[in-house]
C-alpha cells in the first residue's frame, strides 16, 4: 500500500465532499478521490440550496474541498479503477497507485443516458433539462416541450406547466395517453403533439425548435427530458454490489445502489451516498446523505476502534511483555532448565548452523544447541528472562545472540537454517502472525520446528486453561506454510505425564518439522 487511510471516498461532488468534511472533523483520515466529472458540470447554477442559491457547482465544490483540507482531510484528483476487499479493510487502485482504507464511501453518483436524438445531447443541463425543482424557474413563461419516452412524461407536463402556460407534451416514443390523461392536460392548456422527435435545433441564441420525423418544426425555448439514471457502479460489481432496477410501473426509471437509510451498503465497510443510491437526490439532498454516511462510518470505526483497544488491553494482561515480566519475577526460576526432548530428538540428525529460538525463556533450549556448535540467537518477550538466559549462557561460557522482540508484532531480522518455537500459545490472530513471522525466518533448506500442546490435551486431567481457544494441531501450522515446504514431521506426539492429582496419564505435544524448499 502506497497510503493507508480510515476512509477512502470515491468521489468529489457534493455527498463525498460533505462525507469527508463530517470524517475529517472527527479526527478520521479521510481520502477524497475526485474524477472530475461531475453530473451537473453542464449546469449553469445551483439551486434549492440553501445560502448557496444560483452558485456555480465548481465553485461549490472548490469551497467544499477547501473545507476538507482545512480539519486535515486530502482531496487528490484521478479516476479509481479498482476497488476490492484486502483483510478487514480495502484496496483502492488509482493509476499505478494502491491505497489502503478501513472504510470506503462511494459517491461516484450517476449518468444521465440521454435520448439518442441529434443536437440534444449538446443542449444537456442549458436548455435540454429534466427537473423542475434545479432549472423550472429559468424557463418559466418559456415555451417548454416535454418528450416524453415513458410515464413519467405527464407528471413532467403537469410539474413544468406549474411554471409555464405555454406547454407542450411531445409525444415520441412515449406510451399512448389514457382518455383522463388526454382530458386533463387539456384542461390545462397542455398540447400533444404526435409523431416522433428527428432533431434539436438550436442557434447562438439557445434552442429554437425540435424538428419531428414528418418535418413538422415546433418552436420551443426549452426541452424537458426523462434520461436513464444509471448508477456509476462498475468499480462495485467484484464486492458483490450490483445496481437494481428502479420501476415505474414496468418502465425502468434507472438504476440504484440499495442502502439503509444510513448509506451503508449490503457490503460490511461499503457506504454509498449521493445519486448512486438515489436518483432524485439533488445538491443538498446529496450533501445531507453525505453528511449521514459519514456520521455512520464514524461511528462505525468508533465502535471498531473500542473492540480493538479492549481486545489489546485483554490480550496485554495475558500475553503481553508486562505479565510475562511478571510471572517471571514472581518465582526465581519457571522452567526446569533442561531442553525440550522433542528438540533433542528433532535436531539430533541436523548439522549445525544458524539457529532462531523463539520464545527462549530461561534460555534452556537456546543453551543446548549452542552447546551442541549452533551459532544462536535467542528471542524473548520478558527481559526478566533474557537477563536470566544471558546470565547462564556467561556461566556455561556459551556465546549467545539475545534480543528483546514480540515476533507477534515484527518478524526477524535475517534468515537461519533452523527456527525452533516451544509451547507459544496465543490467541488465532496473534499465532497466525507469529507463525507467518517464523517460517520467514527459515532460510532455503532450513528446518522450521514448532511444538505446543495438542488441541486435544484440552480434555484431559491436566489443566489447560484457555486451550480450547489457543490450542492448535501440527496440521494447522503446516496449512499456514503453503507452498514451498516439505513436511517431515506432523503430528501429536503422546508422552505420560502426572496431573494435579497424582495420576499419570498420556498428552500429546503438537509436533511440526519441516523443511523450506532451496529453490
């Protein structure tokens, strides 16, 4: 990842915008991608927003990512080409770029699919429009057509001759007037012409007509069109995210992402805000979901950030380098001093190199191999037991590498031709990650040797406190290798052992040898 950011928003318009203004005011660090092409940058003006009434959307958009930067967000130009799950969190690609995000807001908003007529599409958003709530006022008292291309083509007629009385229904490719309906527009002083629309005349001046199939030429200021919402949602498609059909009756209106009323999506992590998710929102609707989403993600990754710290702060008092200092202090000596027999055994047939002991303790398993001609390097979580292993090691004349290090949280340094780790039982997160940590450490045709309590020791007389959730079995730690290992010893090992009580009874270590291939 080239940056790492709680939210990554996918959009610069009005609801990204305003989404990244409420992340970036809570202290989140926030990412506007910005493609630059937003639906209305045909549109004159702004309107229905309030103190923002008749302001240019570019420069609402300059004022709003102003803002962004201002509490600490980053607003950066260029077009997304990818978007997927990686981990908890996301990756987002943009141009040989890779960013990383815990949460992705997307207001990619929608396209407008015109009707495929000549000249109108150039006339789109200046005399060519669609609602009367953005552009009515401009054009009242204008002679205004509606095309109509489906049902909402009356309702359109009826909203627009609020504004205007000289207006006239085109009928186009439009379904066949109801008798009410013909009966009511007339009442209204609405015409209906039939035939279908050939071509959009315009001069200098603005637009001036349509011209019909037939010829026919109707004068007009202003044309009213139903275009196809569709939603900007391709980049969706590989989260499982698909846009759904929106419906007039059986006509297709468009198409949407579907959200709650939070803008959260059917996928953990994905909001979508704007247009996207609804095609009548316009500026400040937009800007309102934006706002919301970017509340709801907040307080999603408050709810997140609580369940981590409670998690460290759990996993501390058990496994952190303060108890293990701890348990150590509390008695002059833990372990017997002698070397785990399973590695006797395991390295007996080795000739030896470089050693990793992780988890060396007392240093016991460390001395051993050092004293059989392997140049070692101990690691140790508790300083209390790396002063106690170095402090044997000087006695017993033995040159040993010590280092301070939780190999749950940064891997080795170097590689070795045998990396051995004893009985380290954490919970499945940490332990994926020490072993992830341990096997990098194994150097081409090295041996790797991890040895715990087997699982099924948890139901056995001696006491295994939290084994059923920190157990594991030789298989396991052999499935997180992958390819590129050969397997030589995987299995649960049984030795007689005596429980609490006296009594002796059979556990089982989980044994793992294996060998990295050298190529």
């Amino acid at each position: 990842m080239d940056d790492k950011f709680d939210v990554v928003v996918i959009g610069g318009g009005a609801a990204g915008l305003s989404g990244a203004v409420a992340l970036a005011r809570s202290r989140r660090s926030v990412l506007v991608l910005d493609a630059d092409d937003p639906r209305n940058a045909a549109a004159g003006h702004v309107h229905n927003f309030l103190t923002r009434d008749g302001t240019p959307p570019a420069e609402i958009y300059a004022i709003a990512q102003a803002e962004v930067t201002k509490y600490g967000g980053r607003v950066e130009p260029g077009r997304v080409t990818a978007v997927w799950r990686d981990g908890e969190g996301f990756g987002v690609e943009i141009g040989d770029r890779t960013i990383g995000a815990r949460r992705v807001l997307v207001a990619t908003g929608l396209r407008d699919e015109l009707p495929d007529i000549p000249g109108l599409a150039a006339r789109w958003g200046i005399d060519v429009l669609h609602c009367p709530y953005c552009h009515g006022w401009e054009v009242r008292d204008q002679r205004i057509g509606v095309l109509a291309t489906g049902p909402a083509a009356v309702h359109q007629a009826l909203l627009f001759r609020q504004l205007s009385p000289h207006v006239t229904v085109l009928q186009h490719s439009g379904p066949a007037l109801g008798e009410e309906q013909l009966e009511q527009l007339h009442a209204l002083g609405i015409a209906v012409v039939e035939g279908e629309v050939g071509q959009v005349e315009s001069d200098a001046s603005g637009l001036t007509a349509v011209r019909l199939a037939d010829g026919t030429r109707v004068q007009l200021d202003a044309l009213i069109v139903a275009p196809r919402f569709t939603a900007r949602a391709e980049l969706l498609a590989p989260l499982g995210l698909k846009p759904v059909e929106v419906l007039m009756g059986e006509h297709v209106l468009g198409t949407r992402i579907e959200a709650d009323s939070s803008g959260a999506s059917g996928v953990a992590g994905v909001w979508v805000a704007g247009n996207v998710t609804d095609m009548q929102a316009q500026v400040v609707t937009s800007a309102a979901a934006g706002l919301t989403a970017g509340a709801a993600i907040n307080a999603d990754l408050v709810a997140e950030d609580a369940r981590t710290a409670l998690e460290v702060h759990r996993y501390e008092v058990i496994y952190g380098e303060r108890a293990w200092d701890e348990r150590y202090r509390s008695r002059a000596q833990n372990w017997s001093g002698n070397p785990n027999p399973v590695l006797v055994a395991e390295v007996a047939d080795l000739v030896p190199g470089t050693a990793l002991e992780a988890g060396a303790g007392e240093g016991a398993d460390a001395l051993w191999l050092a004293s059989r001609g392997w140049h070692v390097t101990g690691v140790e979580l508790s300083t209390t037991a790396l002063e106690r292993a170095a402090a044997q090691a000087d006695r017993l004349g033995l040159q040993i590498r010590w280092q301070h290090l939780d190999l749950t949280r940064q891997p080795a340094n170097g590689t070795y031709d045998l990396v051995s780790a004893f009985f380290l039982h954490l919970p499945a997160k940490a332990r994926l990650t020490l072993w992830a940590h341990l096997a990098g450490a194994v150097a081409p045709g090295g041996t790797l040797l991890v040895v715990g309590h087997d699982f099924s020791d948890s139901v056995t007389t001696m006491p295994r406190p939290g084994l059923t959730e920190m157990g594991w079995t030789a298989d396991q730690v052999a499935d997180s290798l992958g390819a590129g290992w050969t397997i030589e010893v995987a299995e649960a090992r049984p030795r007689q052992a005596a429980d609490p009580a006296g009594r002796e009874i059979t556990i089982r270590d989980a044994v793992l040898r294996a060998r990295r291939d050298r190529t």
